[in-house]
C-alpha cells in the first residue's frame, strides 16, 4: 500500500513538472507572438511614414515641376511678346495682329518668303543695335499705375497676351528670331491699309477657339513630349481610366492627339463658333479670303 501511495505521489510530482513546463513553454510562445505582432506593427508603421514621405516628396516634386514648366512657358511667352515690342506693334489690336501672323504663318517654310523676312529681321537688328527688348512700359500702361512694380508688372502681362498671340499663329521658342522680325516688320509696314486691316480682324476673331470640356485617349501607352503637350493644355490624366481630361483648346487637343494616334471626345459644346478640324474646306477658304488678297497677308506686292 505504502508503494502504490508513493508511486501515485511520484506520479502526481512528475505530472506537475511537466505541466510547468508545458504552461511555461505557451507563455513564452505567446510573448514570441506578442512581440512578433508588436514588431510588425512598428514595420507597419514605418512603412506608412515612409510611403507618407514618398507622397510627400513626390507631390513636392510634381509641383516643382510645374512651376518650373509654368515659368518656363512664361519666360518663352515674354520673349516672343519682347519681338512684338520691338516693332512697335503691341498696341495693335489683338484679333489683328492674330490675322496677319495666321496669314504669314502659312508662308514661313516657303523660300522666297522666309529669307525676305529673316533678311529685314537681319537687317532690323543691325540698324537697332541698342533697342529695349521689352519696348516702352510708359506707352501701354494705365496711368493711373504709377508704382513702378506695378508697372512692370502690366507691361509684362501685356508681353505675355502678346507672346501667346504669337505662339497661337504657330510660331514658338523654335522660331527665329529675326524670321519673326522680318514678319513683324511686314506686318507694320502694312498698318496703314485700312482694308488689310479688317481683313486681318476679322481673320483673328474666327481664329480664336473657346475652350471646350475634353477627353483624349490612346490606344497605347504615349511618350513624355506628348504628356508633356497635354499636360501643357492643362488637361490631367486619370489613372483608372487611363484617360487624359480637363478644359482645353479643343483644336490643339485634336492636333497633339492626332500625332499619337489617339482620339479627342468632346463632353460638351464649345462656347465659341470655332472648333472645327484643322482640314476643314469653309475654314481654309475663310483663311484665303480674310487673309488678303495677294495670298500672303503679309508678303507685299509679290
């Protein structure tokens, strides 16, 4: 009896130890576990300040980028507006000068035409060695600005009005400064005929093309320059839709689109007359027709 009583003891102790064992055993694979959870959710949360910093540094970077883009736009604009100054055109009514630099956008690739005007340019610049690049604030400004900030700041408002006429008619940063000149100086000479003048008027005002609410798409992935168009019209590009959308020139959509193979839907009605497709016949012959009638606008009497 004494036996069985120790072995039942003996039993008893050693069943004991190994359930010790067994619960110390799960306590310490649960405090394994808690700290394995506590671990991985302090990677979780460097992973969010890092993808937070990712976000961050890229939208400070897109916006960099477009300011940088937007200054840039700026700095081509003003330089284009400075060739107008420099004639002494930028008093010249707007839907004006737009005609006349239509019409002798059509004749800067043919070569008669654009050596006689890069010549005059030459020729300009030779004989106007010390002229203001930007022209005289005092002849365009309100009177009543007389802060001289505020000042520049009109004069350079009124450049870049300019400059985006110029880039409009087709001709950009690219184009020759004294081929642009040259038309400039033609343009001029010509202020004086009161026919040519209407004509050019009215030439600029059905070139002018409202904005319209547009989508384009691709059928395949486009390159940088091309984004970079469309990104230049102010139109964004959305990702689950993979499709480019926004208020743009609808005729320069059509053409940057057109270069990629893409096609441009239109989500509502211009609010201007123009928006046509550059191929349209009514719109080539009102070009000839408004131009002038010795088929440059601009040339003279050749």
């Amino acid at each position: 009896m004494w036996r069985a009583a120790g072995a039942s003891a003996n039993w008893v102790a050693m069943e004991t130890i190994r359930l010790k064992r067994k619960f110390k055993s799960a306590m310490a694979a649960i405090r394994q576990r808690a700290k394995s959870e506590a671990r991985l959710a302090e990677l979780e949360r460097d992973l969010e300040a890092i993808d937070l910093q990712a976000s961050i540094r890229k939208d400070a970077d897109a916006r960099r980028n477009d300011q940088a883009k937007r200054k840039s736009r700026t700095r081509r604009l003003l330089r284009l507006g400075q060739r107008i100054a420099q004639t002494g055109l930028l008093k010249l009514d707007p839907d004006v000068l737009r005609g006349a630099l239509l019409g002798a956008a059509r004749f800067k690739s043919d070569p008669y035409w654009r050596a006689r005007w890069i010549a005059d340019g030459d020729a300009f610049l030779d004989s106007n060695a010390g002229i203001e690049s930007s022209g005289r604030a005092e002849d365009i400004l309100d009177e009543k600005a007389e802060h001289v900030v505020a000042r520049r700041k009109a004069h350079n408002r009124r450049l870049i009005e300019a400059g985006g006429i110029v880039e409009q008619a087709g001709f950009d940063g690219a184009t020759p400064p004294t081929l642009l000149l040259g038309i400039l100086l033609a343009i001029r000479s010509k202020v004086s005929d009161e026919k040519r003048i209407a004509a050019w008027k009215g030439a600029g005002a059905k070139a002018v093309v409202a904005k319209s609410p547009v989508e384009v798409r691709f059928p395949k992935s486009i390159d940088r320059a091309t984004s970079a168009a469309l990104e230049e019209l102010s139109l964004g590009f959305d990702r689950d839709r993979r499709v480019w959308h926004g208020t743009a020139n609808l005729e320069a959509a059509r053409r940057i689109a057109a270069r990629a193979g893409g096609r441009v839907d239109v989500l509502g009605k211009a609010s201007g007359k123009a928006g046509r497709a550059p191929g349209n016949r009514r719109n080539k012959s009102a070009g000839r027709t408004h131009i002038g009638n010795t088929g440059n606008g601009v040339g003279g009497d050749a």
